[in-house]
C-alpha cells in the first residue's frame, strides 16, 4: 500500500508524496509572482537617438498669424503616425530651426504643447521663423518644419494673410471662415463677427447671412460690387484673457459663363478612306457665344469609350482643340486611325457632345474608297482619239496636198501645148 503505513499507531508520510506537494505549491507561487510583475512592473521606454531621426523635409504650406492674436501650429507628420500624440510610447516635441532649446521656451503661458500642437498664445512677429517636429519611439524618428509668419494688423499685410476665394457672378453662394477648428472645437454657441473692408456686416440685410453654428457667410446674387477683403473675427478664451483671432479673405468674382445648344456640324455621314492609311476624322462643333469650359465631347465606337474599344492605341482620340473664328467659338476633338483595317468599315462611330442644356450625338461610318477611278478609265479612250485625231490631220493634210499638185500639173501642161506649134512653125 502507497503513500503511508501503520507504525506504532501513528500514519507515515512517504518522501514522494512531500516532493510532489512541494513542488506544486512552487509552481503555484511562480504564477503567482509573474502575474504580479506584469501588472507593476513596466517596460523601460527607449527612444531612437536624435542623431538617427529622418528628415521628411519643409511642410508645403506656410502658417500666417497676426500679431496679438493666437496661433496654433499643428504637427505636420502626424497624420503618418495615426494618433502620435496620444500614444503613451511615442514622444513629440518642437523646436525653433535658430534655437537649441526646445519648446516650449520663455515665458510658459506663451508657448505650450497640447495634444501635439505647438500653441503661441499671443504671437509676436518675433515668433515668426521655422519650427521644426520631432515625433519618435523606440524603433523610428522622423522631423519635418513648418514656416510661421507673424504680421501687424495692418492694411498692407492683407496680401499675405489672406485666403484667395471665388464666388459667381449672379448666383447666390458662401464664404467660409478658414482654419478656426482650434478655437471653436467643443463651442456650441460659437459666434463669428464678419466684416467688408474693416465694416461690420449688418445682419438685418437680406444680401448678407451669418449661419449660426457655422463658419459660412451666405451671400445672395453675387454682383461684382461683392468682390474684395472680408474678414471673421471669433472670440477665444486662454487663462482668463480673451483673444480675437481672425482670418481675412479675398473675394475674387467670377463672370458666369453663358451656355449655348451645342451644335455638331462635322463629320460627315459616311467617310471613304484606303485600307492601311492613316486617317483623321474631325468631330467640329459650333458653340455661338457659349462656354467652351461647360462642353464636354468625346468619341464612341459600338456604344464603348474609345480607350475601352482600342486599348492597343490604333485609334484614339486627338487633343481637343478650343478656338474662336469670327467672334464665335468652336470646340474639335479628331478621332485617328493609324491605319484603317477592314474591321473599321462595320464600327459605327459616334461623336458625342454634352452640356447642361443639351445632348447630342452624330453617327458617322468608315467606308473603303472604290479603286475605279475615271482618270484611269479615261486614259485609253484618250489615246484612242488622240491617234484617230492624228490620222484624219493626216489624211486631211494629204488631201490638200494632192489638191494641189494636181492644179499645178494643169497649169504647167497648158503652156507646154502654146509654144508645140511655134516650135514647128520655126522648123518649116
């Protein structure tokens, strides 16, 4: 019998079955301690070295602010590292191209970071220059710089701080107040001020509208007075100071382009053309004084795009052409055969012409040119006349002369005959 034995009355315990329970309780408490350590101890956090950070170069768009005002620059590579900034294992930091130190530098409640933007809260021109990123972890480092340009609120620096927009002349459409997501993130009673050449906008004119909630001013039947500088002006709060911050555009106008019925008026019905030449076959269409922006045309072979029919490239569709002749405008796109082959004469072809106010299309086909020609029929019968021609001159001409020597054999017989008897006469 295993595990214990009766000895003077009292249970023996076998030295197996003490490693046994031995060893369960050790494995018991090394689970234990593992799990333990995985909950309080942490990773030690490493960083690539500065040295091995990859530059990924300058961001394309210039950063502008007004002097007095908040400006927020926002990492430019973060976007590659979906999330960088929250990640508790990737580091973030920004500094001056002409600084050492990192920022935030100087007075604390100027410069900060948050949520991996770089906040200068306010900006002095003296913050204008190149700030550069840095983002890494333990296993890559990239940096990338963004320009800042701080200007005076003044007339003349509207050039530089302005955002470029383009309404239609006529029609009703909107400006939008560029690059506010920083201030009016989480604001559910945002207000924006908008003003026309430094005037505030009266809201009780129906040619203006300010949409509550939004950052767009509606404008309705845009006339060429509309054009110029707008600006919009929110309020933003920062440590008990409130800020204006303001974003200026300039209102470009544009003509509304008349459209006219397109008309096609080439190519023919029917286009004759040799087996293995080159052939160009014109789609010409008349516009008057319509847009010839607005006007779309194209080519069809069998009721399928000419780049889906004819992937090879033997025929394709030439450069479209716009051009004016006698103040009426004109749009061309040729259809090319490089060459004709006999499967060409069963496509039908069509050219195709589209505006918002019409769409048209015209059938053309691709038939082989006859050889008959009526020069080389011609030819022989030419030549038949030609020499029946020359034997009736020839005959003629020999007629005439043989009229004539006949006359003057006559004539010269006559006087043979008068001088006969005086010669006799003479010899009696």
């Amino acid at each position: 019998m295993h595990g214990c034995r009766l000895q003077g009355g009292r249970p023996e315990i076998s030295t197996s079955s003490v490693l046994w329970k031995l060893s369960g309780t050790m494995f018991f408490l090394y689970l234990l301690i593992v799990g333990v350590s995985a909950f309080t101890i942490q990773p030690e956090e490493r960083t690539v070295p500065s040295g091995n950070c990859q530059f990924r170069g300058k961001h394309f768009k210039t950063t502008f602010g007004v002097e007095g005002e908040p400006v927020v620059l926002r990492c430019p590579q973060v976007r590659y590292w979906l999330g960088a900034s929250a990640s508790p294992h990737v580091n973030l930091t920004w500094r001056k191209n002409d600084s050492a130190g990192m920022a935030p530098g100087g007075e604390e409640t100027q410069v900060r970071v948050e949520d991996g933007a770089l906040w200068i809260v306010p900006a002095l021109q003296g913050n204008s220059g190149t700030y550069i990123c840095t983002v890494r972890n333990a296993s890559y480092c990239d940096e990338m710089s963004i320009e800042l340009r701080v200007f005076k609120k003044t007339e003349a620096s509207l050039t530089f701080i302005s955002y470029p927009q383009i309404l239609t002349l006529s029609t009703s459409g909107s400006l939008v107040c560029p690059e506010l997501s920083e201030f009016t993130r989480n604001k559910t009673d945002m207000k924006i001020h908008w003003y026309k050449d430094s005037v505030l906008l009266d809201q009780a004119n129906e040619k203006f509208l300010s949409v509550q909630g939004t950052t767009r001013l509606l404008i309705h039947n845009v006339s060429v007075e509309d054009g110029g500088y707008y600006s919009c002006v929110v309020a933003f709060a920062h440590n008990g100071t409130l800020y204006n911050v303001t974003r200026n555009i300039k209102l470009r106008i544009n003509k509304k382009e008349e459209e006219t019925v397109p008309v096609i008026i080439s190519p023919h019905q029917t286009i004759l053309a040799s087996l293995g030449s080159r052939l160009t076959i014109p789609c010409k269409v008349f516009l008057g004084a319509g847009a010839c922006s607005t006007t779309v045309l194209w080519w069809m072979a069998n009721n399928t795009n000419i780049e889906s029919a004819y992937q090879e490239g033997r025929v394709t569709e030439g450069q479209r052409l716009e051009y004016s002749e006698n103040n009426e405008n004109y749009v061309e796109v040729p259809l090319i055969f490089n060459p004709v082959i006999r499967e060409d004469l069963n496509t039908d072809f069509k050219c195709v012409v589209h505006n918002t106010l019409s769409f048209q299309m015209l059938h053309t086909t691709v038939k082989e040119a006859s050889t008959f020609s009526w020069e080389i029929a011609l030819a022989p019968l030419s030549l038949v006349l030609f020499v029946l021609g020359g034997i009736w001159m020839h005959r003629w001409y020999k007629h005439r002369t043989g009229k004539a020597y006949g006359l003057t054999a006559l004539k010269t017989g006559h006087q043979d005959f008068q001088f006969y008897p005086s010669n006799i006469k003479e010899i009696k």
